[in-house]
C-alpha cells in the first residue's frame, strides 16, 4: 500500500509474509491501515498529519491482514497512550448491485486453486500475460488481475470473489467506499473492460452491459474514529 510520502510493505500475502514495515507515515495514515476506514473518516489533533513515524513488526505464521490490522490497532493504542471513539456520520457511498435483468458473470465451477505463497491474491497492477483481447492471463494461485493502459482497463477474474471487483472499482473511483449489496455470495469468472478514468455514470453502464451489475451512488452512515487523545512522541518497545 502507498501513501503520499510513506509505505506499507510485507505481511499476508507479499513475499515477506513475517514482517510489515510501515514507512513514513503519518499517525493518522497508521489510523487508516489500522480501522481500514478512509483518510477522512479520522479525526484528531493536527500534528497528527504531519508527523512522520516508522513502525517494522514480525509477524506470526497463518497470520492474516485483518489480524495485521487489529495488532497495529493495539500497538497504536499502547504506544501513543491514545484515547478513540467511535461516531457514525453520513458519507457519499457507491453500491454495487444487480442490474435488472440479473447478473451474466458464469459461476466459477472449477475447485477454487489456493494462493501460492509469497503471492499476492488480488488487487493492483500485475505483472502478468495477456491474452489477444488484452486481458490479463491468470498464473495458478491468483484470482483476480487488472491490465491498465491508455485504452482502457482490463480485469480478469478467475473464482474470484465480488468483494475482489468492488475493491478494484474503488480503486478506479479513487474512492474506498464501494459496498457489495449484491447478495452474491459465490465465485465468479469474468472479464471487464472500461474506461482508464471513468466516471461513475460511465463505469455503471459497462459493469451494467458486461457483468449484468450497477452502481449507485448513495448516503450511508459510516463509523468514524475521533482521537481525544495521543502523545506525540510514542513509548520505547
């Protein structure tokens, strides 16, 4: 993951599994990775944005990222003798949802193939063939993969999960609040290809006309973490 300035690198996943380094980061940046919430969905003293922290963390095996999340919560808490709560507020939301007349992704019917290690399982751009209509050829262990280029946007899924395109459709909004409210529950394969920076009008029509699904932007009330306080400077391990 990247942030302006700072990283995050290793952990589930990645080929450095046993360690996570966040590099450079803001305490409200490590606010974000840790909640998985947005940059402002975090609220607190100012300083908060503008100084700079390194955090390098081992990691136990069969570890994963929601586990990763819930023990940088605690370090945070620990660390910065910090005080949170929580709030609900209104916020613009996408949701994906069945258009009209129904899906047309296939269900995938072939035994569902496990990561292989030390590679990651969706999301970003990869590395990877493509086949002669421009769309990413799956490697064993990867169910989902997305080819950005000036013509366009390429995804390829293989078994993949919906929660898979709607972290890719958030990517493309540049917006992490896009909600399943499909009710699909299983795996699917299935190719996409849209516009490089669609808008979310443009976006809708071709996941309408291509996968049977639409996009609605929405109000939904989501938590929100205020810090009422945190010590600048963190205690020693």
């Amino acid at each position: 993951m990247v942030f302006p300035v700072g990283t995050i690198n290793g952990g589930p996943g990645t080929t450095d599994p046993s360690r996570v380094i966040y590099s450079n980061l803001s305490l409200k940046q490590l606010l974000v990775s840790a909640y998985g919430v947005g940059f402002d969905q975090v609220f607190g003293p100012n300083w908060m944005e503008s100084e700079r922290y390194e955090i390098t963390a081992g990691l136990p095996e069969s570890v994963t990222k929601q586990d990763v999340r819930l023990m940088l919560r605690q370090l945070l808490l620990e660390r910065f003798q910090m005080a949170v709560h929580h709030e609900l507020r209104d916020f613009s939301v996408y949701e994906l949802a069945v258009a009209k007349d129904g899906p047309k992704m296939k269900e995938s019917v072939a035994p569902f193939d496990k990561p292989t290690p030390g590679r990651r399982n969706a999301g970003g751009d990869v590395q990877v063939g493509v086949d002669g209509n421009g769309f990413p050829q799956l490697p064993p262990g990867r169910t989902f993969a997305t080819r950005r280029t000036p013509d366009g946007t390429y995804v390829t899924a293989r078994a993949a999960r919906l929660s898979e395109l709607t972290r890719e459709l958030a990517a493309s909004l540049r917006s992490n609040r896009v909600q399943d409210h499909t009710g699909l529950t299983g795996r699917y394969d299935f190719t996409l290809r849209y516009d490089l920076e669609p808008s979310a009008a443009r976006l809708s029509v071709a996941i309408d006309k291509q996968l049977g699904l639409r996009l609605e932007q929405t109000k939904a009330q989501l938590d929100v973490i205020v810090v009422d306080h945190a010590e600048r400077v963190p205690t020693d391990n």
